[in-house]
C-alpha cells in the first residue's frame, strides 16, 4: 500500500476575478518523485508556493502528513516546513552572501548546532552536489548550472523528507540540464526523499519522474507514468507529446525576425 505524503483537496486559487488554481485534487505518495507537467503560465508555481504554505488558497485543502498547511499556526507550519526543501526557479541565493554561508543559513536558522558541526554539514552537501571547495565564492561567481546545485545544497541543509523543484533545469542548456536532472535522481535514491518537481519540460519528466501529473486550464487532467501520458487521447496530451504549438503562442514578430536573420 502507498502512504500519502501530501493530499490536495479542491484547492481553489483565484487573483481577482482570475481564477488560476480551479479545483485540484491530487495526492503524492510517501518515497516517489511526480512531476507535475504543464505549460508556461498554467499556475504550476501558484501550486508549490500555496503547498509550502507561502500563499493561502481561495479555499482547499493541503494536508502534509495529515496536517492542513493551510489552516495550522505558524508554530506548527514552521515545524512541517522543517521537513522540506525547495528549489526555486530563480535559486535564490543570497549574493550577498558566499556559497557555504547560504547553505548553512537553515541551520543556523533552525538548528543549535555548533558552527564547527555546520561546517561539516555544509562540505557533505557541497560534496554531495558536486561543489566540494565552491564553499567561499559568491553565487555571482557560479556558472547557470552550479547556482543550481547550490540552490540544491541548501535545500537538502535540513535532510528534508519532500523536495520541490521548480522548474530544475530550464534555462540551463541540455547538458547542464541533463545533469542537474540525473543530480536530483541520485539524490532521491541516495536520501529516500519524495521528489515534487513542476516543469513545462519533458526531457526533464523523463530523466525526473516514476509519475506525471499532468496540469491544464488549472486543474489536473491526469495522472499517470509517463508511457500512459502518451497514451492518452486527449488533445492536450497528444499536443504535448507531439510538440505542436498552440496557435496564439506563435508570436509575428519574432517570427519575422528569424526570417530576417535566416536569410
Ligand atoms: N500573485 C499573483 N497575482 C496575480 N496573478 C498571479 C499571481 N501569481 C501568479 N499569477 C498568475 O497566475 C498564472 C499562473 O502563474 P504561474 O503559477 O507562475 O504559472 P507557471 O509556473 O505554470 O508558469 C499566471 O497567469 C500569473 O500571471
Ligand atoms: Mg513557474
């Protein structure tokens, strides 16, 4: 039998008149890694900012290990949060601040360890990234790929349970993609976490996931392994897997320019 881990219920989100997040029930399972797959602008980050209870929804329900994100105290929400790490699109890095200071800021945050032990902690997951020495440079100094693995690093600070990634290798080129990818795989398998990643990309999905979830108009239209995804007759799937564009994503200019450039 598969534990839930996090169970989604009717959640609703709305901006104004706007709704983004329109009814989604989904549960995620203790140990796997889904990724919630959908295009640009479809609330795939709306999703994870109210799951790791950075926004309240319009209404819904987020239980992690049974417990409402969206209805605890902060005392409680701060407890649960300990348990997860998150990778944001943009990193997130302090600049300010050099590599090993920025993962080291959750346990000095949120544990009494000694300095000399956080220090330990912070070369395993440097070590464990793959930016063993990278400790005393800014993120400013790091490559696309390695602000990543830093941003990765810090996430994992507190040995967290579940570890959402948003979109964990767009803007990176293939390569560097691919290993930032095949990283967050050996990571999952090495610490036994549950892996939530949302992305629009499905070179990802694949490296990435034992299951998809698949987002549309803001609900979860299916759910399913990736070969059951392409399956599907549905046009959204069928669009998705084919790589058709959507007719108002062709944008004229751009499209002119080429032409230009191209000859
Ligand atoms: N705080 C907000 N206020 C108003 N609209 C928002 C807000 N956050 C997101 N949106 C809108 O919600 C939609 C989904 O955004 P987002 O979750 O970032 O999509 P995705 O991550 O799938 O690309 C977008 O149209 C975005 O403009
Ligand atoms: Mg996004």
């Amino acid at each position: 039998m598969q534990e839930p881990i996090i169970e989604i219920k009717d959640l609703v989100v709305r901006f104004g008149t706007r709704t983004v997040l329109d009814g989604i029930n989904l549960t995620i399972f203790k140990g796997e890694s889904l990724a919630i797959l959908g295009k640009s602008g479809c609330g795939k980050s709306t999703l994870l900012r109210h799951i790791i209870g950075l926004s309240t929804p319009t209404r819904g329900k987020i239980l992690i290990k049974g417990k409402d994100i969206t209805t605890v105290n902060e005392e409680e929400k701060i407890t649960i949060l300990k348990k997860i790490g998150m990778l944001f699109q943009s990193s997130a890095l302090f600049n300010s601040m050099t590599v090993g200071d920025n993962v080291a800021l959750p346990l000095r945050e949120h544990t009494e360890l000694e300095e000399r032990i956080i220090n330990i902690m912070v070369n395993m997951k440097l070590e464990s990234v793959g930016l063993s020495g990278f400790s005393n440079l800014r993120p400013a100094q790091l490559s696309g790929g390695m602000k990543k693995r830093a941003a990765l690093a810090r996430a994992l600070a507190m040995d967290p349970e579940i570890l959402f990634c948003d979109e964990p290798s767009a803007g990176l080129d293939p390569v560097v993609a691919a290993g930032i990818d095949n990283l967050i795989l050996n990571l999952k398998k090495a610490f036994k976490m549950t892996i939530v990643a949302v992305t629009h990309e499905l070179a990802s999905v694949e490296i990435i996931a034992d299951r998809i979830a698949m987002m549309h108009d803001g609900k979860i239209l299916m759910t399913g392994t990736i070969d059951e995804l392409k399956e599907s007759a549905h046009p959204v799937m069928r669009q998705f897997f084919n790589r058709e564009p959507d007719d108002e994503e062709v944008d004229k200019e751009k499209f002119l320019t080429t032409l230009t450039y191209e000859g």
